[in-house]
C-alpha cells in the first residue's frame, strides 16, 4: 500500500486560503496525507509572501504554469467566484482533484460544464460546503434520516448578517467578480442545508424579491431606519428572500440580508417542519448554538435540546480532511458537484424571478443519474491569471 502524501496546490492566497482556522494552506498542513507543494495568485509578491511563511516551495503567477511545472495530485481553488468554473475545468481537464470554494459557479451552464469535465476525466471535483462537516448540522441530518420528525415538507433557512457595511474595496461587493451579493455568499451555504436536509429533490418552480439601497447608513444609532429607496454603493443586492417548490411537492423558504437590524450578531438557522414533528437548529455567531427536535426516536415521543459538543477540529479542517480521503479513495463523497450544480441552478433562478417579477419555473432535466447536457451558447471564458482569494 502507498504511502505517498497526496500533492496540493492552491489558486488564489486571500482570506480563504490563509486564515489560521478557515484556511486552506493552514488546515492542509495539519494533515500528514497532504505535502502542499505550489501556490497560484496573480499578486505574485502575495503569493511569495504567503509561501514564505508556510514554507512552500513553488510559487506562479498563473494556475497554468503551476499544473505544468510541477506535479500535483489535488488543488484548492480560492478565487474570486467568477473565475470558479474555468479553472476548476482547466484542473480537471489536467488530471487533477478539484476542491471548489463555493458558489461552484455563477450559473447553471458553467456548472454542468464542471461537472461534465469531473466526469470526463474521472476526477473528484468536490464544492466547499463546510457547514455539512459541523457536529450540530451532522445530529440534525442523522435524525432526519432516521425518521425522528416524518416526511420534511417546509424548511426555512436564514443567514440575516448584523454587518452594516460590506466590504466595499472588496470583490464581495463587485457584480462581476462575486456574481451577486448575499445570496452568493451565504445563500448558497443555507440553500445546500436545506437541500441536504430534502435529499436534494427536483427544484420545480423558484420565486424571487431583491432588496436594494438598504446599506447606505446615515445614522449610527442601532437600529437606525434606512430609505429603502436610496440607490446602493455597491452594484449587487443587500438582501433577498425566495420561495422554492419541489416535485415532491415540499419548500424552502430562503432569507438572506447582509445588513438586518434585527440582532447585534448574524442570525443564522435552519427551522424543518415535517409529517411527525420539527426541528430548529440556530447558530447565533458569537452565541450559543441550540439545536431542538420534537418528534419521535426509537418508538418513543420526544421533546429533544441535545447540548452538541463541538470537536476541536473546525469543520473547515474536517472538509479538507475528508476531500484528501476521497482523492485517495477511503471515502465517498458527502458533498457531490451534481448537488453543487443544483444550487446554482436554484440561486441563479432566484436572480431571474426577481428581475422579471415572476415565477421560474425550471426544466425537468435532473442532475442525478447520467450526463448533463451543457447549454451550448457560450463557453466557459479562459481568465488570464488567478486573481487572488478573498
């Protein structure tokens, strides 16, 4: 049996791939598989900077040169979201395991082209969906599954953030390199638990309302009232909400806000209302995480608020963990691109709604089972270097 570690590189040295507990580069150096070998960013003094001080040997300004000059098993890609798509396919198309950041792409033909190359190739690609690998998401999936509240039929899920003021000097705020604004950044989190909770049934019809010129904030007293009318800073919305029915005739109601008043912390959860019973899962940050179930266990009723001890592995050292797994083949994936593409196809409806006022309805076409057909209009546009992270 092979003992060799598994090769990584990492596109794009921002926030993501270098913060301490979120980070890409410091979580793969905890685990022994992984010899992280080559970093990529088109801000090639960052990226010497970064290699630097973790002690990495080869650094390029471009995800290209990095694939041909050095051998690499796996990257990570931590890109701004609009370059997702065609470097994750460029990497697969080189033989390489992709770990994606989320979104995996900003829309649906993009996606299915990703997902069309993973299989191609026959190479993991694997969307960065960490929430998935937390102790309180993980109790609440297993005791869906196993009956504790019927047949879930209504999920809410909200991600309102206290922040006032995005960044605005960053790409978070840019329509063009981030692609939107919450639904984008923790929509698409709160959207993939609430279809993992579903086992990620066939979207059917989408419902959509932005909101914009909420973060304009004149007054600093919490709480402060905003001119809804005010035209916006930045080019992307500042909260949104949606409706998403299913052909099993279930729905998820989706609530995000980059600027809600409604507590000093973000206010993050997951409420399931199904045949036998209820669960809430809040995630307060800063605050105590509560889980509560009502419903049935083992043949009996019960009224459940487990306290969920926490690893002191981040779930974002778990996802990592698990990816090197797969790449050498002890695991299967949790997280698969088909589930990562309908969650691009559900956001990217979201955004269609909203700006014709009007109720999506998506097509038949399943992404579970066989080869997804790409659009064939536009292909996916080649970025000239890797830009860096967030």
């Amino acid at each position: 049996m092979s003992t060799r570690k598994l090769r990584v590189g990492v596109i794009g040295v921002g926030a993501i791939a270098t913060d301490d507990v979120h980070g890409h580069i410091p979580n793969y150096l905890r685990i022994p598989d992984v010899e992280v070998v080559a970093l990529s960013d088109v801000n090639g003094r960052r990226a010497r900077y970064v290699a630097d001080k973790f002690d990495i040997p080869h650094v390029f300004t471009h995800y290209r040169d990095m694939l041909a000059h050095t051998e690499l098993d796996a990257v990570s890609i931590c890109t701004p979201n609009y370059l997702h798509a065609a470097i994750a396919v460029g990497c697969l198309q080189n033989g390489v395991h992709v770990l994606v950041e989320k979104p995996m792409a900003l829309t649906a033909a993009d996606a299915r082209r990703m997902v069309e190359a993973a299989w191609a190739a026959n190479r993991t690609l694997f969307v960065g969906m960490n929430n998935r690998f937390r102790n309180d998401v993980r109790a609440l999936k297993l005791m869906v599954s196993q009956g504790a509240i019927g047949d879930v039929y209504h999920v809410r899920a909200s991600w309102l953030r206290a922040t006032r003021h995005p960044q605005m000097a960053s790409w978070f705020t840019s329509k063009a390199q981030a692609g939107g604004g919450p639904l984008w950044d923790t929509g698409i989190v709160m959207l993939d638990l609430a279809l993992w909770m579903l086992d990620f049934p066939r979207p059917e019809t989408v419902f959509g309302v932005l909101f914009t010129g909420l973060s304009d904030v004149t007054d600093e007293e919490p709480g402060a009232l905003i001119a809804p009318m005010e035209p916006s800073p930045y080019p992307v919305e500042d909260a949104a909400t949606a409706l998403i029915r299913f052909a099993t005739g279930a729905a998820i109601g989706l609530n995000v806000s980059w600027v809600s008043r409604l507590e000093d912390v973000d206010e993050i959860s997951l409420c399931l209302e199904g045949t036998r019973g209820a669960a809430e899962l809040r995630n307060p940050v800063g605050g105590r995480k509560v889980l509560r179930v009502r419903g049935e266990l083992f043949g009996t009723r019960m009224n459940l608020e487990p306290h969920i001890v926490e690893n002191e592995e981040p779930s974002h050292l778990r996802e990592l963990q698990h990816f090197v797994d797969v790449c050498l083949g002890r695991e299967a994936p949790l997280v698969t691109p088909e589930e990562g593409l309908v969650g691009v196809q559900i956001i990217e409806a979201i955004y269609r709604s909203a700006a014709g006022a009007t109720l999506v309805r998506l097509d038949a076409e399943a992404p579970h089972g066989g080869p997804v057909h790409s659009d064939p209009e536009v292909p996916i546009s080649e970025p000239s270097a890797s830009v860096a992270g967030p």
